[in-house]
C-alpha cells in the first residue's frame, strides 16, 4: 500500500500540469472562414468557407454590416476549394478552383475558373473543361489550365487570364476576359514555358518573365508588337514588374542586379532612371503595403527579422493611417484592399502569437469594426514568443534563427528541437504564427529554425548556394544553428532532437547521419530518404521543369546521390528515429518512406512508424493530425524527457 500510495503521489503534480497543456486539437485545427476580400464598392465581403470534415467548400458573401448571415453561398464541388475570389465588378466575383493535396503542399490550382453574381446567381466557367453556366453558349469548353494573373483598376467586369493548351504546352496565351458577357480578347502570347506576366494600366501586356525550361531565369519586354530580351545575365539577375507608376510612365518592381537580395525599385520601362524605394543588404523585400487609387506603394517590410513597416513617403495618408494603426493594434497591420473610393479598408492584424484578425476601418470616421479572427480558439496570451536572431555558420556566412521559446521555462538550458523547414528552395521560415513550433513550445521545447543555404528570402545567390549540397552544406548549416543554440546556453546540449517535414524530414535523417553525437532523436515526416528516386517517382519529376529542377539542385552523379540519400546511410543512424507519411503522397511518394524502413531494416536498425491510407504530403484530416501530434509528443518525451505525463494528452 505504501509503494501504490507513494506512486500516486508522485503522480499528482504530473498530472495537474498535463492537464493544463493547451490541447492538441487546437493545434491540429483549421480556420473555417479564411481569405476575405473587399467588394469595390466597399458593401460586401467575401470569403472563403471550409468544412473539412466533409470536405464541402464554399465562397460566402456577407454584407459588412452583417458578418453572421451570408446573403448567398457558392458551394464548390467535393474536395474542391475556392483558391482565389476577385471581385470584378461590385456584384460580380471571379473564383479560381484549387485542390489541397497534403497539409504540406501549397493548395494546387486545377486550371478553371469560374464567375458568378453576388447572390449566387449566373454562374458560369470562364475556363474550363466543363462547358457549363448560364453562358455555357457563349464558348466551347477549354482544353488546358487557366490562371488569373491581374484585372484592371478601377474594376470594369474584366480579368487577365494566362492560358496554357494540354496540347500546346509550353505556349502561353495572355487574355482580357469578360467575366460579365464570358468573352474574351487575346492581348499576348509567347512560346517560352514558366512565364508570368505584367499587364500595364494601359490593359496591354508589357512584360513576361519566370523560369523556363532548362531552370533559368529569364525576361522579356514588349517592344512594338514583340518581345525583346531583358539581359538577365548581368543587369536583370532578378526581375518581378508589379505595376505602372500612377502615371503609367515607369513600373514599380522587385530587382536584383547581381543576385543580392530583392529591392523595390521604380524604373522607365526601358529600364533608364532606376530608382530604389526600399533595400536591404541582408533580406529581400517581403511585401509592399500599398495607397487606396491611384496605386501606389507607401511601406515595406522585409523576409527576415519582426516585420516592420518601412514608410517610403511617411507623409502619405495611407501611411500615416498604417502608423496610427500598428500603434493601436498588437502584432503587425497588413492593408488587404480598399474600396475603390477609398472610404473602406480591409486589414488585418497578426503575429508570432496570433495566427490573424480580420477588421474593416471607415476611413472617413476612422470607426474600426472587427470582422473575425481566423483562429479564434488560439489564445495569443498562452503562446510562444519566436524571436529572430543571428549566428555565423562555420565558414562564416551570416546566417538567420528563429527561436521559439516555451513559455514559463527560462531561456537556458532547455530542452530542444531543430525544426529544418521544407523545399529546401523557395521557402523560408519568418516570425509569423507557425503551427509546429507552437504546439512543441507548448510542451515546453525550445525550437530553433534555421534559413540555411538554399533558402528563400535572401536573394537569388543565395538559394543557389544551397544547389548540389542538399546533404553537405545545408546540413552544416542546420548543425551549425544547433552548435550555435547549445554555445548561447539556449539549449541542453544533451536534450536535443531533430524534426522535420518533406526536406525537412531529409535533413531530419542527415543531420543525424553527419552529427551522430548531437542528437537524441530524429523524426521524418513526409521525407524524401532517396534522391535518385525523385527522378522515377513523385511530381516533381512531371512538372513543367522538373527534371531540369533536380539536374540544377541535385544533380546525376550517381555516387553523389547514394553519398547524399538517408536511405543508403542508414547504417550510419544510431539515435532513436520515427517515420511518418501519408500512403497516397504524390510529392514524396510512400515509396521513400517504405525504401527507408528497408534500408533500416537491412542495417537491423529500430524505428517507429505511423503511416495513413488516403493521406497525401502531410495528413489532411484533423484526426490523424492529432494522432500525429500525440505521437510526436510522446516520441520526444521518450529521448528528451520534458513535460510530464504527456501521454495522456
């Protein structure tokens, strides 16, 4: 009695501290009502709607004086969502359709897009196989994908739509479309793959760029009915035009000389009188904070670090009213859009600690009225603070880390995950909410993020400094982070384990391979373990310059592959390892994670392992996210003992 008496008074305060552990189930849900945009007329809202659990999405449509009853709903097909809503007109929407494959992919663009009425009515496909709608006469039904690039301001029912034929591919058209009378008139078209487009003010194309088929990049300008060059190999290494200056003389746009990270500049469009807006020698632009019409950019803010306005013209009203406002609201304001008089403004406020909050300002009585918040079961009060810093990688490369720090634990000596994010290339980590770093704070975990090389956000040169070294240099990165958390004291040097998600789950299994006394545990999520497999299997092989993507940033080297691919150094992991994947994964097929539980096998190495049926790049359902989550969590607990009692939770 005495033994079972003590047991359980030990218990007790485990017990009451798990019981205070936010649930996991906030962690693992979504926003039902996400992505609003203001009618022009400054009278409506519209949103869209997810049920997940049913796999039912919609596009609502409130008055701005009402938020609790729409006045019409667009249901979209099953499992298919509204990716981009644009009004046209002031009772006239456009609705581009998407699928999400994984909690891990970006949602994917089908390639239709529809338009319907305000209240519900006329709906009609504007592209798309399906000829159907109240217009359906009007046209044949498309064969090919189409894409919303832009549409004229102010709004006059029109869109600019890129087309690409299934039969033509790499041939883009550029239309003006009618969303009213479902027309449409071709204003541009080139025959060069992986090309965006500028539409001037003028409703004329002016320029394409992207990333063609052998992955460089290029640009190109229209000159007299064709398209000329820009020079990307010296004084265009990075081009992104945005839009015509109010005076529709010069082009506002994103630039790079030689690489660096991405400046705002305005510019004639032969290029001649460039002038910087906003610059950073360490981060690209992020993101530009624009004026009511005429448009115009009146602050930036940058891709690393708290996110700060920078005021190009702090005299501007628009900005001034950016000012008022970041000084009345926790977190950082984003402007959304304005009616197109001016007199209202969509925008929200968000942060590190609160995913987002949506509000709608009469800019004429300065009366803010709160529309939702996107996640309004996350209390910000009881979440982490990510802090952004700065640490030297061993060749001396200035590199960013992003710490999230458990409430309540100290700063020192703590318990810790690296969490390497995906890509590697094109994605970055930022302050912002972010879902897994969060729920491990929440169990009191510090959690470092490293943008290592190859990473987005710093320039061109940058990422590419990451090509070829999946296995050698972004690893020394990511060790590097932790070598540089553990000499700062942020981190138990004896408490640190690594978990990551698609690359991330790579690195998960090579920074173990290459550090094997650093680490506790490791956890691959979604991984690729095989990268001469990615050439046979997965999406990325089948994308418009997917095999030129891999020759860029893998390579053929055969004996580089095996040297770099988990699934073939599996006799060098010694630490604790768990495996995690969605069987029907199309982005890092089931086949990665089944040739990693072989090799691990082969080598008599244990493992843990939790795999769905019917689960794509990331678990989708709620429900497995929690099983997910639960796992972890007594996965870690397991290696690097933390919260109590956990298993329970």
């Amino acid at each position: 009695m005495r033994t079972a008496l003590s047991a359980a008074c030990l218990l007790l305060p485990a017990i009451t501290y798990a019981a205070d552990l936010i649930p996991v189930e906030d962690f693992a849900r979504r926003p039902q009502i996400s992505d609003p945009t203001l009618s022009p007329d400054g009278l409506h809202i519209a949103v869209r709607m997810d049920d997940y659990d049913n796999h039912n999405h919609a596009v609502m449509v409130y008055n701005v004086t009402d938020m609790q009853k729409p006045i019409s709903m667009l249901r979209m097909p099953k499992f298919e969502i509204p990716l981009d809503i644009i009004w046209v007109s002031p009772t006239r929407l456009v609705v581009q359709k998407g699928k999400e494959n994984g909690s891990l992919d970006k949602p994917a663009f089908y390639g239709e897009v529809l338009a319907t009425d305000l209240d519900g009515k006329h709906v009609d496909y504007i592209y798309g196989y399906d000829n159907l709608g109240t217009r359906a006469t009007t046209r044949s039904g498309d064969k090919g994908w189409g894409y919303i690039v832009g549409r004229p301001r102010p709004s006059n029912g029109h869109v600019y739509m890129e087309t690409e034929s299934w039969d033509n591919k790499g041939h883009y058209a550029l239309y003006d479309v009618d969303a009213v009378k479902n027309s449409r008139r071709l204003i541009g078209d080139i025959s060069v793959s992986g090309m965006s487009f500028m539409v001037g003010n003028d409703g004329e194309v002016h320029y394409a760029y992207g990333t063609n088929d052998n992955f460089d990049f290029v640009a190109y300008r229209r000159q007299n009915g064709a398209w000329a060059p820009l020079d990307t190999s010296k004084d265009y290494r990075s081009f992104a035009p945005l839009a015509n200056t109010p005076d529709q003389k010069r082009v506002y746009a994103f630039y790079s000389r030689e690489g660096g990270p991405m400046s705002l500049v305005e510019q004639d469009e032969d290029g001649g009188n460039r002038k910087v807006l906003a610059q950073d020698s360490f981060s690209n632009i992020r993101s530009i904070e624009w004026t009511p019409m005429p448009r115009q950019p009146f602050a930036t803010i940058l891709d690393t670090g708290i996110p700060k306005a920078n005021y190009i013209d702090p005299g501007l009203p628009a900005a001034k009213l950016h000012m008022a406002l970041s000084q009345a609201f926790r977190g950082y304001v984003r402007f959304i859009n304005y009616s197109e008089d001016g007199g209202q403004l969509l925008f929200s406020v968000s942060s590190d600690r609160d995913p987002g909050t949506y509000y709608l300002l009469d800019t004429k009585t300065n009366k803010v009225n709160k529309l939702f918040t996107s996640h309004p079961w996350i209390d910000p009060a009881r979440m982490a603070e990510r802090r952004p810093l700065r640490f030297k990688a061993s060749d001396g490369m200035e590199l960013e880390a992003i710490l999230t720090i458990p409430p309540g634990r100290g700063e020192a000596n703590l318990p810790m995950v690296l969490l390497p994010h995906g890509g590697p290339h094109g994605i970055n980590d930022d302050w912002f909410y972010d879902r897994d770093a969060q729920f491990l704070a929440s169990r009191g975990y510090l959690v470092l993020q490293v943008n290592y090389r190859g990473s987005d956000g710093r320039g061109r040169n940058f990422t590419e400094d990451g090509y070829l070294k999946w296995g050698t240099r972004i690893q020394q990165d990511l060790i590097d982070g932790v070598k540089w958390a553990i000499a700062e004291n942020y981190a138990d040097p004896k408490r640190v384990c690594v978990y990551g998600a698609s690359f991330g789950g790579y690195s998960a299994m090579m920074t173990t391979i290459r550090a094997p006394d650093m680490f506790k545990c490791a956890v691959g999520y979604a991984g690729v373990y095989d990268l001469a497999m990615m050439y046979k299997k997965g999406d990325v092989r089948e994308e418009k310059t997917g095999r030129s993507y891999l020759r860029a940033v893998i390579g053929k080297d055969d004996a580089d592959l095996v040297a770099n691919s988990p699934d073939k150094l599996a006799d060098k992991i010694s630490v604790p390892v768990l495996f995690v994947h969605g069987e029907d994964d199309v982005r890092a097929p089931f086949a990665q994670a089944k040739a990693m539980r072989a090799a691990m096998d082969a080598a008599h190495k244990p493992y843990e392992w939790l795999s769905k049926p019917g689960e794509g790049h990331g678990f989708y359902d709620e429900k497995n996210i929690v099983e997910f989550y639960k796992t972890l969590q007594v996965f870690l607990d397991k290696h690097i003992g933390n919260s109590p009692n956990t298993a329970s939770n």
